[in-house]
C-alpha cells in the first residue's frame, strides 16, 4: 500500500531508539556547558528574512539557494532559520542583555534549516549546538570558546582532534586578498564550475569553499602559488591572531593551519576554525565558527564584537554510530508482575516507584507466562513480583532477570533494596 504522506525530504524522524543516543549526546553536552558557565538561549526558528540576508551574505551559498523563505497571511518576509548566530544577536540587541554585563557567554540548541541537496550528513533540516560569548575583542575568549568546541567533542568520546584554524581578517583585508585571488584564478578561469566563474566576480573567497569536483582540482593543481589570507592581514589582525596561536598552544588545544579555510557566512572576521572528520564523505565538517566583530554594528547596535561555533549533531550522532561509541542504552530497571489477585495494586506501587526508578509493567494485565516473557524483552534487570501470600504478608519478591536470585523484601524496604541492588555491577546469567 503506497503510503500517502512521508516525511518531507531532507527530513528525518527520529525514533525512541536513536533517541537514547541523542538524549545521552545532549546530556553531556549540557553539562560541559555548564561547567562553563554558559547560559542557555531559545530564539525563534523563523525570523525576518532580511536578518539573515544582512548576516551571512546575500551572496552567500545559504542565502542564495538554501533558504526556506516565505511570506505569512500578512505579506511578511520571513524565513527559517539557516544558523543560530544571527537571531541570538538580535535577541542579544532586543532585550539589551549589553546592559546587564559587559561579556556574555550563551548556547543554544535546535533544529536548523537549509534547502540543499540531501545526502549522507547533509539534511534540510538538522540540529546545531552552538556558542557565542558576546562583547570582547580579547584573544582569550577564542580561545575559550574553541576550548569549549574541543571539550564538548571530547565529552561525546572524540580524541585527539584537530581544529583547522586561519583568520579571514577585517572586510578590508579580505577585499584586498579577494584581487590577489581572482589574479591567481584569472588563468585557470575557464577550467572552474559555472558556480566558481561567477564567484569569481562576486566574492573571490567564496570558491576557496567549494565543494565541486572541478573546482577542487583547479584549486589542487594550483596550491603550492596560492597567496594566503595570513600574509594579507594588517599589524593589528596580525597581533590578535599570533596571541589566539600561542594560547592555543598554552591550553593544549591541537590545532593546524588550513589557508583555504574561509568559511561559508559573510559575517566573519579574524580567527575561523573547523573541524572535520573525512570518513562523512563529501559533508565532513562536524563543526566550525569563528570572530563576528562587525555583525552586531551591522544589525544597528553598538560596536560589539563576538566569537562562536556549532556543531552539526546529525553528523556528530552519525560518528558515534559508526564508533559505537556512544553510551549503550542504561542497564537497569524494574519490571513489576502480578498475580490475578495482586493485579489491581500494580497501578499504585508502580507510580511509586517511577518517582525514583525505570520501570515497565503489562498494561494488559494478561496472564503471568506472558508477563514473564514481557518482563524478559523489556530489558530490565530486576523482577518486582506481587505473589498473593507474599503481598498478604506486607512483602514482594525481587527476582535478578540475570542470574535468576530471588530475595522476599518489606514492601516497605522495596525502594531501599532496589537501590542497592541496581547499583551493584551486573551479574552473569545463571548457567
Ligand atoms: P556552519 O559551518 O554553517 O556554521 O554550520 C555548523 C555546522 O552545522 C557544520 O559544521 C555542520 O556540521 C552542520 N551543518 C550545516 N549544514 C548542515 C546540513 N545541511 N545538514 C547537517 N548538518 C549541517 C554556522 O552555522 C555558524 N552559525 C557557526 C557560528 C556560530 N559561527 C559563529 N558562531
């Protein structure tokens, strides 16, 4: 039967089961954040599309062709969001948070969109983790919020990786090193994609960033000539960047430099950096961010600079399933079986315990066999059996689904025991 509606494409249904994993990514990322000392951020997941448009560039790639704009019932532009920069700087701006503290530091989580072409990592709608502190120029808060970047990876169970680091310096500098570029590329023009030959005109920068077969051979063949964005930075872009390098290094942060490294949103300054992870394919970028210093001028308020990164947690939990690597799902919980003359106290003693513990139960009250085999797929580790002469007593029998043990408690020492037994490690299946 042909199914009449599915999910649109470009977006997922995420399952109970894939669930545990995101729920476990989030939990930890959410204590890192804390530690610290970030406080958390909601904006809305439509804005003005002018919004964007100012910020990442209207002749950036997610502007251009992968924005989900549209008008509401009274004419207005809106548009979903493509990134979580743009609106925590407006809301930063609304609620004039400058006012309350000089340095701010938020994340944010949530799901973003971008009409691009759907592939492996690559979805149209996806979920970002990000951070921005917001209100100093200072190298420290780079370093601080790329810090951050390593230390939410490494809470997910990545080692040892690698941030790809450059700065993109002021929109001067870069103006400036967008000729030196389109010299470069001058020769080899009629070798690059249609897309490449018109970024040429528009933002130079932009083809360092493509992802198009032909492009990237261009880019191959011609590299060990490249001019580099490091050589064209002033004294002062200059300075910033070899201070964020040595604290980098200070803070044991490993990282490389990559000069084709120019990110894909117009709103950059100074340091980006990125990380990837070759074995996605084509969508390796697990993350990246960088310096904003002009976006909030930009956006009608005060000179206020700031400095932040997302993670893609689509291609994170995609890592994870490939290293399997991410948290199994927790062992433990209780399944409470009856008897037909207990049937009726199962209700009450199970919202007990739910108050502490995971616990199951047949919520169609069939016989006792088919509680037991219930009790044995649902993954629980300890058996609460309301027997009738038991109960009569003031007492239950708690049964090891593994070994098979089984130990008559006071009903009244139930939670006690559960939890002392569900915190010694697991015992073997009984032979
Ligand atoms: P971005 O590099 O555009 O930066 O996106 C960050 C991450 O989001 C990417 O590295 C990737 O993992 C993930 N991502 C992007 N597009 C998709 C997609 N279509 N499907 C799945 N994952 C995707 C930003 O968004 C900036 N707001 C980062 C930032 C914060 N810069 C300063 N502050």
């Amino acid at each position: 039967m042909a199914l009449k509606h599915q999910a649109p494409r470009g977006t997922r249904d995420l399952l109970p089961a894939e669930l545990e994993r995101w729920q476990w990514v989030e939990a930890r990322a959410r204590g890192v954040l804390a530690r610290y000392g970030y406080g958390e951020i909601r904006t809305p997941m439509f804005e003005d599309y002018e919004l964007f448009a100012r910020t990442s560039g209207e002749a950036s790639e997610v502007v251009q062709k992968e924005m989900y704009r549209f008008k509401d019932l009274k004419g207005r532009d809106l548009a979903l969001r493509p990134e979580g920069t743009a609106g925590v700087c407006r809301a930063f701006l609304e609620h004039g948070l400058a006012s309350q503290g000089r340095i701010h530091r938020l994340w944010y989580m949530g799901p973003m969109f971008r009409y691009g072409r759907p592939q492996k990592g690559r979805y149209r709608q996806f979920w970002q983790i990000g951070a921005e502190v917001i209100g100093t120029l200072a190298p420290g808060a780079d370093v601080e919020i790329i810090t951050l970047f390593v230390d939410l990876f490494e809470a997910w169970g990545f080692r040892d990786l690698t941030v790809a680091v450059n700065s993109v310096g002021t929109p001067a500098i870069r103006a400036r090193y967008g000729e030196a570029l389109r010299q470069w590329l001058a020769p080899a023009r009629e070798k690059l994609s249609a897309d490449s030959q018109r970024r040429l005109e528009e933002n130079p920068l932009r083809v360092l960033d493509s992802k198009d077969p032909q492009d990237l051979a261009v880019l191959g063949e011609r590299a060990a000539t490249m001019p580099k964005l490091l050589d064209a930075l002033d004294e002062e872009a200059r300075a910033h960047w070899t201070a964020v390098l040595a604290r980098l290094d200070a803070a044991g942060v490993r990282h490389e430099i990559d000069h084709g490294l120019v990110r894909g949103l117009d709103y950059y300054t100074r340091t980006t950096f990125e990380v990837h992870d070759r074995s996605l394919g084509a969508q390796s970028a697990l993350g990246g961010g960088g310096r904003y210093d002009g976006l909030i001028e930009d956006l009608g308020g005060p000179p206020t600079p700031g400095v932040g990164f997302s993670i893609g947690l689509d291609r994170v939990l995609l890592m994870l399933e490939q290293r399997e690597s991410a948290a199994a799902p927790a062992a433990g919980g209780v399944f409470v079986a009856s008897m037909d003359a207990t049937r009726i106290e199962v209700p009450a003693l199970v919202r007990a315990l739910r108050r502490e513990f995971t616990v199951d139960c047949d919520l169609e009250e069939r016989g006792f066999g088919a509680q037991m085999k219930s009790a044995g797929k649902s993954g629980a580790r300890l058996l609460v059996l309301l027997g009738e002469e038991e109960w009569k007593r003031g007492e239950v029998v708690i049964k090891d689904l593994g070994s098979g043990d089984q130990q008559a408690v006071r009903r009244e020492k139930l939670e006690d025991t559960l939890r002392e037994r569900l915190r010694r490690p697991q015992e073997s299946p009984a032979r």
